[in-house]
C-alpha cells in the first residue's frame, strides 16, 4: 500500500523492502539457532538436577532442597520471546510511525 501512495510512502517502501531483502536471511538463522542453544541449557541443567539428586540417594539423604531448577531457564525464555516479539515488531511500529501525521509543537 505504500508503494501507491505518495513519494515519500514509495521511497519508505522501498527501503524497507531492501532492509527485508538484507536482514531477514541473516535474522531466521540467527532466531532459528535460539530454540538449539536452549535445548543445550536444559540439558546441562537436567544432568546437574539428576547429578545431586543421584548424589543424595548414594548418601542415603533426602533429596536436596533446591530453587526449582528450571527457574532461570524459564526466565530466560521468557526474556527471549519478548525479544524476539520486539524484534519483529520494529518494523511494524517503524511504518506506523512514519504514516502518522506529526507536528512539530506535540513533540
């Protein structure tokens, strides 16, 4: 739609389908290995759980009380996807930006 609208609306369409055209090859595979390094945390995590949990049982003792274990994964997870829902909104809110009508004496 901006590319039928004025020059200024054309030119912004263009640049950003360059920017599409530039970003988004190297943004998938960089958002794509997101999913494989956390998979990675939770298994490091998992051994660590079962290793105390295998050491208490050889002790003969309860199972040690620990912070829930996947707490910081799930926070970090947590941070990722609004990161990335941040990401991939810019673009959005760029365009909204540019089409809203601004004065100079409101900002």
């Amino acid at each position: 739609m901006l590319g039928k609208g004025p020059t200024a609306h054309r030119q912004l369409s263009e640049l950003d389908g360059i920017f599409e055209n530039v970003l988004h090859p190297r943004e998938s595979r960089l958002l794509g290995q997101i999913p494989t390094q956390f998979e990675k945390r939770f298994v490091k995590l998992l051994k660590q759980h079962m290793k105390a949990l295998q050491e208490a049982a050889d002790a003969d003792e309860p199972a040690p009380r620990t912070t829930p274990w996947l707490a910081p994964l799930r926070e970090a997870m947590r941070d990722a996807l609004l990161a990335e829902l941040d990401l991939r909104l810019q673009p959005v809110l760029g365009l909204i930006e540019a089409l809203t009508p601004h004065t100079t004496q409101q900002q």
